[in-house]
C-alpha cells in the first residue's frame, strides 16, 4: 500500500462534483438496497410527460435513464454540480434549474406529473406537493437515520441526538401533513466498507455534512490512527440507510 501522505494527497486533489462514486472503485464498497431505484425511476420516466428531479447533483441518475419525458426539469443548489448537470443533460434536451437551499421552488404549480429524487438534501414536502399535479407521484430514495454513523462518530464522537433524524416514520407523517398520500414506504440498511485512507478523505470531502469541519490537517491523528487500522488489513466498516418512498397528490374529487 502506497504511503499515507500520497494516497492523502491523491484523494484531496480528486474531483468530488456530481453524485459519481466511480473514484471508490477498488478503495471502498457499499451495497444497494434492493429496489434498485434508478431502475424503478427509468421506468416511471418512460410513462410520463412532464418529469422533476430535485437536488439532482450531477445529473447521473437521470442521464441513466434510456427514455426521459417530452418536459424535464432538474434541480440543483451547488452551482459544481449544476455545471455538470446541465454538460450531461442539455444535450438531452432536460432544463437544469439552479436553486437556493431552503427557497420556494421557481417553477408553477400543479405541473409535474412525477417528481423524484435520489437523496434530497431536506424534502420541502409542502413544495412537493404544490408543483404535482392532482394523481401526480413523488418517487425518491431518502438516506435514512444513523447514516454511515460509525465512520462520522469516529471522527466527532457520540451524536445520540443526530442519530434520530431523517426517521422515515417521521417523514411520512411530514408528507402527509402536506397532503400527500403515501403509498409506499421501504427501507435497507445496507453494508459499506473501506480499504485504504484515501477512500475515506475522498469520501468526506464529497458527502460534507457528515464532518462538516473535516479538513485533513484537523483531522490528522484520526486518519492516521485509522490508517494503521487499514494497513494491518482491518477494513472499516460502516453502515448506510435508505428508505425508499412513493407518495401521491390525490386526485381533484371529479
């Protein structure tokens, strides 16, 4: 294995805009859940016209759709990412639309027939709701509670209290306080393991809000300590959580 400095180096000059995780290739893992939800959002893309993505990062798993809809619109609040996004989905004919975190969205009301996402920042369930139309569908993938908590806790410690958000019991009662109906509501926990130091630099340098102050020098006796770990052929382990969640804007009564 290469020094701990090198692969250090390597990892905080890497490119970490988009929702890519091609980089880890050989350094980390992480097992899917099970539904398979770029799979399930190209099929739903296929029956529609008019289509939103939210914090759709790069725009990766919308371009893997083979068939998008005659309106595509993505979201975007990081403008790296909403470069990229608009390189990989123009060509396509997708409208890349940047956002503010935490703003109304800037486009009408009761036009989308889905709206979907793959681990929206913050779901703005009452926004949500408005831009469905009436039977329109919201398809997301969420990130559970607890998180890959047992990479972030090693570097922050005990976070009893950020370990019960994102709960998906809570998030449907939040969905359905906007007016939504949920239909369908699965979860995964789901295996992710990492080989060498830089994997887990390069990975917290992408993901922020696990260590929001992660700088490699803060942080340096940590990251040795757990590169030693790594050299001794002792993978770390952590665990990610998804739910996966389909909900409905009712149908206007006749």
């Amino acid at each position: 294995m290469r020094s701990f400095e090198d692969l250090v180096a390597e990892a905080v000059a890497a490119d970490v805009t988009g929702w890519g995780f091609g980089w880890l290739e050989g350094r980390a893992s992480e097992e899917r859940p099970p539904w398979g939800f770029a799979r399930l959002l190209a099929g739903r893309l296929a029956t529609v016209d008019r289509a939103l993505d939210i914090d759709t990062g790069g725009g990766e798993v919308v371009d893997e759709a083979p068939e998008l809809p005659a309106d595509m619109v993505v979201t975007e609040s990081w403008p790296p990412n909403a470069e990229r996004a608009r390189a990989t989905l123009q060509p396509r004919g997708v409208r890349v639309v940047e956002t503010e975190p935490g703003a109304p969205l800037p486009l009408d009301s009761a036009w989308f027939d889905l709206v979907s996402s793959r681990h929206p920042v913050s779901p703005d369930w009452p926004e949500i709701h408005r831009v469905l139309r009436p039977g329109g569908e919201y398809l997301a993938q969420h990130v559970g509670p607890a998180s890959a908590f047992e990479l972030i806790e090693f570097f922050l410690g005990p976070l009893p209290e950020s370990r019960q958000g994102r709960d998906p019991v809570h998030e449907v009662a939040d969905a359905e306080q906007a007016g939504l109906r949920v239909d369908d509501l699965r979860t995964a926990r789901c295996r992710m393991v990492f080989h060498d130091i830089g994997a887990v630099v390069w990975v917290l340098r992408k993901c922020v809000w696990w260590v929001p102050d992660f700088d490699v020098e803060r942080y340096a006796e940590p990251l040795r300590r757990l590169d030693a770990q790594l050299r001794r052929g002792e993978p770390f382990v952590a665990h990610s959580t998804r739910h996966l969640i389909s909900a409905r804007r009712p149908a206007v009564a006749g």
